[in-house]
C-alpha cells in the first residue's frame, strides 16, 4: 500500500498523536491525512473488537469498539521435594518467584502495514504468597514421608526460599560382615622386589611353597549378619544377607569343621577355583628315551638335562638342573632352568600368558565401549531437538567406522588370540563374550548392535570378564635360565637371565624382563613386558635388530644401546640411530618419551 509523505515525517512519539488509551479501550485521536490508523498489539496484550476477540491489526475509525486486555505475570510458589534413590534422604526447597503487572504503551509498529503497536512496561511486582510450614508437613505427608522428620529443618527451608534442605533421614542398616577364608599358606609366599632405580644384583626367584601332611592350609571364617535399618517412609530395611564362600577343596586336602587340611605332602595352590595339594614328578637324571615325554598334573624336577625333541607338560611348576634342547615347556607354574635354553620353546603360566595378553585388550576395549555409549547417548539428544531419521544401529556404525576405530581392530586381536587357545581352559564369562562380541562385530567392522542397551550389555559383559581375569594370579609364573638363544620364551611373571644373556630369541612377559649377570646382554630378537625391562646392553655392534617394547609406566634401562635398537612404551616408540649410554626410558606425565 502507498503511503503519503505525511506518514513518514512522523516520529516514534507522534503514536499517541493518533490514538488514546481510556482505561482499556482504544479510541482516535487524529487521522493520517485521508486514512485511519491501523492499530496492533504483541504477544503481551490481547485485542478485541465489540467484545470478539481478534488477531492481527484493526484499523481505528472513530466508530470502532476496540479494547484490550493485558496478561500479568503470575508470582509462582512451590515446595520441592527431593529423595534420594536409597529412600534414605529427602530434601526441601522452597522456590518463589514474583509476578509483574504490567501497564499499556503506545509504541511504533514494527512493520510498514501498522501505524500503532501496543505494548507493555512494568508497572508492579506481585509478591508470591509464601509458603507455610504446614504446607510443606501436608506435603510431606502426602508423599508419606514420616520417618525421621527434622522440623527445625523445615523452618530452615520455609525461611530461606532457595536454599536445599535436608528435613528427613532415616536410619540406614548396619551392613552385614561376609564370610571369608583365609589361605593360611600364601602367607609363606614372600617375592623379592626390584630395585626400581634398575640394580637388580640381588634379585632372587620366588620359592616353591611346600607343605606337609596334616598342616593347616586354610581356616574359613564365619559370616557376621547385619541389622535392619529404617527409610524415610518409615519402611524397614533389610541389609543384603551376607556371602558365605563354600569350600572348594580338590585332591589332597582334607575338610575339619572350619579348617583344610593338607591330606598329603606336596605344593598348595588354588587350581581352577579349589584348594589342592599337588603332588611331584621327579626324574633322576636326563629327561630322554627312557622316560619319554612328559604330561603331569602337578610339579615336574628333572635333574639332568632335557634332551633334544622330548616335551614338558606340567600343570605346576618345572625345574631343570641342567640344559634345555630343542625342547617344549609348557607349565601352568613357573619354570626354571639353572644352565641354557637353547632352540626351545618355554611356556611359564600356561593359559595364564594367555589371559595376561586379553585382559589388556578387555580393559582397552571397556575404556572405547563406554566412550562409545558416551558419545551415542550425545547424539541421540541432539538428534531429539531435530528431525528424527537415524536409528541408534545405524548411529553406532558410523562412530565404529570413525571415532572408535580401535574397538574392530581390538575386536579382530581377541578372536584371532580365541582361535589359538583351547577353549576348555578360558573362563565361561570370557567365552560368553568373545561368542557375542563376534555376533555383534563382524571382522570387516559390520556392527551388528542394534541400540544403546545391546552396547550397555556388551560394555558390561566385557567389564564382568575383565574384572574376573583381573582377579588371578599371574605373578607367580615366572621363567628364570642362565642363558637363553634362539628360542622363544613365554611368562605370565617376570623373566630373569642370570648369566650371559639372550641371543636372537623372542621374549613374552607379564612382568619384568630382567638380564643380569656378567653380561646381562639381548643380542637380536624381541621382548615384550607388561612390567620393567633391564639390560646391561641391548643390541650388538654389528647392528642386529631388536625391539623391546612395554606398557605406560614401565621403564626400560640399560647401560648401553647399540644403534638399529627400537624402544616402545605404549603407543611410543623410539629407534637408535647411534650407541648410548646410562639409559632409562619411562613415559612423563604429558606422554613424553624420555631416554635418560
């Protein structure tokens, strides 16, 4: 519409030029030229013309029954009432908030087809009605909140509006004391400890804890039960009953009332979950043709040498006096052999190297599912406030093929380290998961997950197996020899070369790597630790390749590194370009790699 100069010489002020606010109706003043003002309001007022409400403007002739209404702000008073998940607590808030009455005002349109807006300022405050102290009892009441009333606490609320306060608590439970038994003979295992500084002169091995008939090994002691406790709906509560272990005793161990006993002399130990005593293999002389291979459960001394070709299998430790050929060891204890390993292949904790190298990974894999949930559950919000289209599996692939690639690759280690372990001897939890986690994620990184409660299973299942691995005891399989070469060498505890050293062999430790001796020195091959590794020398002048490689926190050191050796530590790495001296390569706390 064409409008006259005479409309754009007004100013913001000529408004009320036009118009009159008589009580609440809106009466002409003056025209505009030849033409009627065109009146409007905001959201803040409501317009009616002869008593009908309307929307939009309303051109104001001097006949026009136009009035108004004004929507004040209300004041607000409420009484808040928290209670925390355990019933125990509840907390008081008194929230008040002030209303606003407003008043009308002419203001400019803000649009070209209006000539008068009408609005509102405030004009008052309307004080919220305060809230009493039986109020807030009747309210208390309701929600059947009678235990444990503090009523001091309640006239603290009412007079302070704003501030949170506990008004009720009840009286929680005495919780009861479990059962426990207590392995009596693990207190003879004591364990020499390194020097961290990397003097590992007077380093020893652990010792064989033995026992005789009709020793105590173990002495269960009875649970002590809880006392009821009260909640603040004035509910009893009733502590969890607590856990009273059963005895699981296998061979050689005899029950007495409250105590097990040794039933025959041997070596304790908890195998599979049961207090047994095994008992021991011992060959004279060389293992060889006229003892054959040997399969024992229980603790394997050979006096002599095992000879070329012959095997080892032993569910509890194996001790060799003399050299070791060509030969396989395969021990769920530790191994020790006083002279030489040589073209053998040593295996110290059994299935437990196995769970030493997979809970590692279970623990990584935990730490990127719960991040993954994490993000998923931050997507999901956003994608609440927009258009809804994506569905949470389809969410969850593109974070696996984005942020959280390392959980297909973790994914592809753990099945390809299930492949070649016997299944009978992995925990069931650890199999449950690995056959859902290969159901879930295929190899190619195809997800399978459908929604946030199968992460939140799969994420929990993976916490449950790794806090039961967690749970074992590694420590004690540890591998010790003279000298070691070309063989490959496997312990769930530490590794320790007391003489000359190691020579183009693989070495696998849960624990430390430890070369002591005259030479204490690693000539060709790889070590890998999940503890500290020392070394006199590493590497050869004539540059053979060797990798050492351990976790966050550990340390490497050695006296001397010769060039074409490479250190990692947890996703570190560094090779050595020329020799160097007085080495102690350790993570700082920004992850830095330091050499010295």
């Amino acid at each position: 519409e064409f409008r006259g100069e005479d409309y754009f010489e007004r100013q913001p002020g000529m408004v009320n030029d036009l118009v009159n606010i008589e009580g609440n109706r809106v009466v002409l003043k003056n025209m505009i030229g030849n033409r009627f003002p065109v009146v409007c309001g905001d959201e803040n007022v409501s317009l009616y013309l002869n008593g009908q409400p309307v929307s939009g403007s309303i051109i104001l002739t001097d006949t026009t029954q136009l009035t108004f209404a004004i929507k004040d702000k209300a004041p607000e008073s409420n009484i808040e009432i928290e209670i925390t998940s355990s019933k125990m607590r509840a907390y008081l808030k008194i929230s008040q908030k002030p209303g606003v009455k407003y008043r009308p005002v002419l203001l400019p349109p803000p649009g070209l087809d209006e000539d008068v807006l009408i609005s509102t300022e405030e004009d008052e405050e309307i004080p919220a009605t305060p809230i009493t102290e039986e109020e807030v009892l009747q309210k208390l009441a309701e929600k059947r909140i009678t235990y444990g009333l503090k009523k001091e606490a309640v006239k603290k609320a009412v007079d302070n509006p704003g501030t949170s306060v506990l008004v009720a608590e009840g009286t929680p439970p005495v919780p009861s004391v479990d059962g426990y038994i207590d392995y009596i003979f693990e207190q003879k295992m004591t364990e020499q400890p390194v020097d961290p500084s990397g003097r590992v002169d007077h380093y020893r091995s652990h010792s064989v804890v033995s026992c005789k008939k009709g020793e105590i090994l173990a002495v269960k002691h009875p649970p002590i039960p809880g006392k009821p406790g009260r909640n603040i709906f004035n509910e009893e509560v009733i502590p969890p009953a607590p856990a009273d272990p059963e005895w699981r005793v296998g061979d050689g161990v005899l029950l007495i009332e409250e105590n097990a006993i040794a039933h025959r002399s041997g070596r304790p130990m908890i195998k599979d979950g049961r207090l047994t005593v095994l008992p021991v293999y011992s060959v004279d002389a060389d293992l060889d043709l006229s003892v054959g291979n040997i399969d024992f459960h229980g603790d394997v001394i050979i006096n002599g040498n095992v000879q070329d070709n012959f095997e080892i299998k032993a569910t509890g430790m194996v001790k060799v006096a003399g050299n070791v050929t060509q030969a396989l060891i395969e021990a769920d204890g530790q191994v020790e052999v006083v002279k030489n390993i040589i073209g053998s292949r040593v295996i110290a904790g059994g299935v437990s190297t196995y769970y030493q190298e997979v809970s590692f990974y279970l623990f990584r894999l935990k730490e990127l599912l719960d991040q993954t949930e994490t993000a998923l559950k931050q997507v999901l919000a956003e994608k609440a406030s927009q258009e809804k289209g994506q569905s949470e599996r389809l969410i969850i692939q593109l974070l696996l093929d984005s942020k959280y690639q390392d959980i297909v690759e973790i994914a592809n280690i753990l099945y390809q380290i299930e492949d070649e372990t016997t299944q009978e001897k992995t925990v069931p939890e650890l199999r449950e998961l690995l056959s859902g986690l290969r159901k879930k994620i295929k190899p190619t990184g195809l997800s399978h997950i459908e929604d946030m409660e199968e992460l939140s299973l799969l994420s929990s299942q993976t916490n449950k197996a790794y806090e039961i691995i967690k749970r074992m005891d590694f420590s004690k399989a540890h591998v010790q020899a003279a000298y070691i070469q070309s063989s490959e060498v496997k312990a769930g505890g530490n590794i320790v070369v007391t003489k000359r050293g190691v020579y183009n062999s693989l070495l696998v430790a849960g624990g430390n790597v430890i070369l002591q001796g005259d030479l204490g020195i690693f000539r060709g091959g790889v070590i890998q630790a999940h503890g500290d590794v020392y070394a006199k020398e590493l590497g050869s002048p004539g540059w053979s390749k060797v990798v050492v490689q351990t976790e966050p926190g550990r340390t490497i050191t050695a006296q001397k590194v010769y060039a074409n050796v490479v250190i990692k530590i947890g996703d570190r790495a560094y090779k050595f370009d020329d020799n160097d001296t007085g080495i102690r390569a350790r993570l700082d706390t920004s992850g830095k790699l330091l050499l010295h």
